[in-house]
C-alpha cells in the first residue's frame, strides 16, 4: 500500500483488500462505561505498540488531573519501526503536544492539531504518521497528582507493506523552552547598552542582528533529510513597560539550511514574528486558519501568555542535511520574556538524538505564574486613578477657592 491523499476529493477512491482500519482506545474491557486508564505520579504507560507497517491517521483524546500545570507534566512520547527507549522520535508535554503551551487548552481549529470542546478539553491530531516495522506510544504522568486519561489511536495496517516506504519520512515533534532566551544588551550600531529608556529603540528600530545563529530562539535544529512542516509559538511577555506599546514581537523568522548554516546566512529570512505566523501589525484577536492563527493574544499592552500556530502543510520547507529554524525574540533579540514552542517535522531515520534539547524537569517546564502580571497592571491603573483623582481634586480646589 502507497499511502496516498485522503481529502474530501479522494474519499470516494477504493483501498485495496489488504489494508485494514484499526484502533486502540482506553475503552472498558468489562463493557462498563470506565473508559479511561488512570496513570500514577511518576508511573510511565504503554498508550499502545503495534507491529507491521501502516500509518496513524488521527489521535484523540481528554484528561482529567487536579494537578496544578498538568497538562506540562503528561509527557507524550512516540517511537517508529524498533527506536530505542532513549531515542523517541516526538517528546512532547501533552498539552503542547496538541498545539498550545502555557499548560493551557483553548478551543482553536487548525488542520493538523484542533482543541476542542468542552473548553478545549477534546484534542484532536491528524498529522500523518507512517511506519514500516511497528509503533509505539507512551505517555509518562511527571505530575504529583493521578492523570487520567481517555484515548483512540487510530491507525492503518498495511499486510502487503508499505510501497516505496524511503519515500515516506517519519513523524517527529520536538518542544523547547528558553526563560529568557539569548539577550543581546549592546547595540551594533552604537555600542551602547540597549534600554527600555528608549522605547523607540528598544521596540522597533535600531540595532542589527549580526549573529543570528547566537542569539535567536531556536524552534528546530534537526540533521538528516526531511522537511519541516511548522511550530506554534508560546510567549509569556515578562517585560515591564507600561509607557510605550510593549509588543514582545517584531522578531524576524530566520531558516537555515544545509550549507547556508556554515555560511551563517539564512536561507530564508522574514519580516517579523506576527508576519511568520501570516497575521499582521502586532495582532491581538483570537484567529483561527487552517494553518496560522492566534490562540491567544496576550493581555493589556500585550501582558502575559500568547500563542500562536504556523502549519507548513502546503509549503513545507525541505532540508538534505540540516535545518536551524530560528526567530529573533523582540528586533535583534533585546527582550527577556519566556519563550516555549514544539516543532513539527518528517525526516528520514535515523534521526540525530544529540540535537534534541534535553526535557527540563519539573520547575523548568511551569508556567510563569501570574502574579507580577496582576501586580503591573494593579500598580498601573493606581497610578492612572491617582492621576484622575489628582486632576479633579485641583479642578475642585480652584473652583471653591475662586
């Protein structure tokens, strides 16, 4: 079987006798209604393995945990065709997993990855996952709390093979978080120190990456042949600025590949971060696309957690050797927030471990609490209500005394 298309025009197209539709769920073996597997802190399970070749088509599932960032401590992790245990092709927090960091869920409808109701508690995935020997799929409950978990794996066996299965990479997920990223603190032009005193500078216009490979956040490094299919960003905007528009983007996407990362030069280089994720002008509204969209937006002037998707499904971006894929973190990576992203990606096999970031434990996958956020914004409406107050108590006192 030659896996082919599978859209609404090809749907009427026959498959050949010897491809079967299977599924393993967490149904109840006892035919009661207890459909789900509960899994206890620290314990690793077997979502499920299976042998031959085929290829998952969709995976759905929900949760229930009264752990605190639950969803970041859930790690989901896939094998292709006999990978060793140290050697997963995706290792990925669930919830990122899925399309949204933060250990957050939010309803949001892409074409690869949708969270769905109720609340986004439904998560849904339809990126394609061949493979020629067999599979496997854990899920590892790092949270101090019982998971519980309902599921479906749906998949495809294939008992006359997989046809020309070099033709096919294999799936591959890889999440990463940088709290703060690389910060560049003097100017190119200038040599002087970058300042928030000047937030024209600090924002907007100024300086000059001239080392990108240094300080941009990393999405992806990956080493073999493959292609890179997209990321979702997520940005919890730390930075204190209350005087000026404090938009943690206007960081150009920067790709690598194959010779040009030698060269330091990128392969393909954009315009800003909200223009990767095809929106534009620093957006704010909730925005839901086939392949790009913002989840979430970020409070007042851009305050706290934001997430944006850019699904490369219809211009995958193919490398023979290597890819960097890279964004400035604010213009020429001047600013301090909390970058987190997962990359999506088909490679061929074997793929190279080393270029995996090693997971962060617990206290380094949390989310920032919110707390400095609430107190920012309580000191800034205190002072903008002084001011007010302040205004209309001269107004009063030149009226009484005129």
């Amino acid at each position: 079987m030659k896996i082919g298309k599978s859209s609404l025009g090809e749907i009427a197209k026959l498959r050949p006798d010897s491809v079967k539709r299977k599924r393993i769920s967490s149904y109840d073996k006892t035919e009661d209604n207890y459909d789900w597997i509960d899994i206890k802190p620290g314990n690793k399970v077997l979502l499920g393995e299976v042998e031959g070749a085929g290829c998952i088509v969709h995976i759905w599932c929900t949760y229930m945990c009264f752990a605190k960032y639950s969803l970041r401590n859930a790690i989901l992790r896939m094998y292709w065709d006999g990978e060793s245990e140290d050697a997963p092709s995706v290792e990925v927090p669930l919830g990122d997993f899925f399309g949204m960091g933060h250990a957050k869920h939010k309803n949001f409808v892409s074409l690869p990855l949708q969270m769905s109701p109720r609340s986004g508690k439904g998560f849904n995935c339809w990126w394609p996952m061949p493979f020629s020997k067999g599979f496997k799929i854990t899920l590892e409950n790092d949270n101090p709390k019982l998971f519980r978990l309902y599921y479906y794996i749906d998949y495809e066996i294939y008992e006359e093979g997989l046809d020309s299965e070099k033709e096919f990479g294999r799936f591959h997920a890889q999440w990463r978080r940088e709290n703060p990223p690389k910060v560049k603190k003097i100017d190119s032009k200038t040599g002087k120190k970058i300042s928030k005193a000047n937030p024209i500078k600090f924002s907007l216009f100024g300086t000059q990456n001239t080392e990108p490979l240094k300080y941009n956040y990393r999405i992806l490094e990956a080493r073999g042949k493959g292609h890179y299919v997209g990321c979702h960003l997520d940005i919890d905007n730390t930075t204190f600025m209350p005087w000026f528009l404090n938009w943690p983007g206007e960081g150009d996407d920067m790709i690598f590949i194959d010779d040009d990362i030698e060269k330091e030069v990128p392969t393909l280089h954009g315009t800003g971060t909200e223009d990767y994720v095809n929106q534009a002008f620093s957006q704010r509204e909730k925005y839901s696309a086939p392949y790009h969209g913002t989840i979430i937006g970020g409070g007042l002037n851009w305050s706290g957690k934001i997430t944006y998707y850019r699904y490369h499904v219809e211009d995958p971006i193919y490398f023979n050797k290597k890819i960097i894929v890279s964004i400035e973190h604010g213009h020429d990576n001047h600013r301090s927030d909390d970058w987190s992203s997962t990359a999506y990606w088909y490679q061929k096999e074997p793929h190279d471990q080393d270029l995996f970031p090693k997971l962060l434990n617990r206290m380094g996958r949390k989310p920032l609490s919110h707390a400095a956020h609430v107190i920012r914004k309580s000191a800034c409406i205190l002072l903008i209500l002084f001011l007010i107050y302040w205004f209309f108590l001269k107004e009063l006192i030149g009226i009484l005394f005129l």
